[in-house]
C-alpha cells in the first residue's frame, strides 16, 4: 500500500454509508465520462438510474458491505456476497465463495491505493471465513484496462459474458488459508 495511505481504515459499512457510495457512483459515471467511456455505466448518474438507490441500500443492509476511510473521509466502498448477482450471466462457482458485488474509490484520492486496499480486506475476509475462493465479474471494454487491474491484485480470467450488448470478465483469486500448526509429536 502506498504510504499515503497509513490513516486508511477500513471498516463495516452500513446503510448510513448509501448515500457517500451513491455520491461515489455518481462521480465515477461523470469521471468515466470525461474520459470518454460512456459504454461501461452509461451517462445517467447511478443515483438516477432505475433500481440504483435500491441496490445500494440492498448492498448496505443485505450484503457484506466495507467502507475504506482516510482521515475520516469515506474513500471508498465494497461489497462481498456469497456469489454473484442473480442478474448476471454468470456460472455458480460449483464451490463456497465470496464474490465482490461492488468495488468504487473516490476519483479524488486515485493513485493512493484504496482499491488494491479494499481487495487485500476481502481477500482476508474471505480467508477468515474459511472460503478459498474469491471472485469478481467486471466490464472487459476499453481494453481491458480494468481487467488488468483485477490482475495486478491477484485475480485471474476464468469467464468472459454478455450481459446484453455488455461486455463482461470473471476473475478469480484463491486465497491460502493458514495452514494448521502440527500438534507436537
């Protein structure tokens, strides 16, 4: 982790938290935008897409959401379940599994790790709740540019999809479980 961020904390969220990942969401279509990508959130702001106040409230009481804070300030938000959206195109992993719902950081503190953080937390949280396997599904456009970002926090392609005319890659992580001390002979 970059050591800018050594206040980071990472915490359970909640639904007081809806509104800050909401206002998160919102921010990452607009900096999308600027960028030219409209194809992977399209142009509305998630706040005002159909169903996206619902499904973050969804993921803040029903889900296993965490909430990254630097300095008090919330930087950034994910979600774990037990698999992936039932929406989603996507094969059952055949085995117990976490799966990352949702993984949004604040444009403002880019580049300081927040995400990779995030990861690191669910890769530990899987591992403590005795799963060893932890997966993630992400928009595969633009070139692949966020796929490689999954990979350089540990994850590897399995699937690729179609949701719609969306273009989607699943990746996975196993995660070591400690191995058991031998009882002394």
């Amino acid at each position: 982790m970059n050591d800018d961020t050594h206040d980071l904390r990472i915490r359970p969220g909640g639904p007081a938290d809806a509104p800050a990942v909401l206002d998160m969401l919102d921010a990452a279509v607009a900096w999308m935008n600027s960028r030219g990508n409209t194809d992977q959130w399209g142009t509305t702001p998630y706040s005002q897409t159909p169903g996206g106040v619902a499904r973050v409230e969804r993921y803040t009481t029903e889900n296993d959401p965490w909430i990254a804070e630097l300095d008090g300030a919330v930087v950034g938000a994910l979600v774990l379940d037990s698999g992936p959206s039932p929406q989603m195109p996507i094969a059952p992993a055949g085995e117990p599994e976490r799966y990352v719902r949702l993984l949004v950081s604040d444009r403002r503190y880019a580049g300081l790790g927040v995400g990779a953080a995030l990861l690191a937390h669910a890769a530990d949280e899987t591992r403590r709740v005795g799963v060893d396997l932890l997966r993630v599904d992400c928009w595969a456009g633009g070139g692949g540019r966020l796929v490689a970002y999954y990979r350089r926090n540990g994850f590897t392609p399995t699937e690729r999809f179609l949701s719609g005319a969306w273009p989607g890659q699943v990746l996975a992580r196993r995660v070591a479980r400690p191995a058991r001390a031998e009882p002394p002979s």
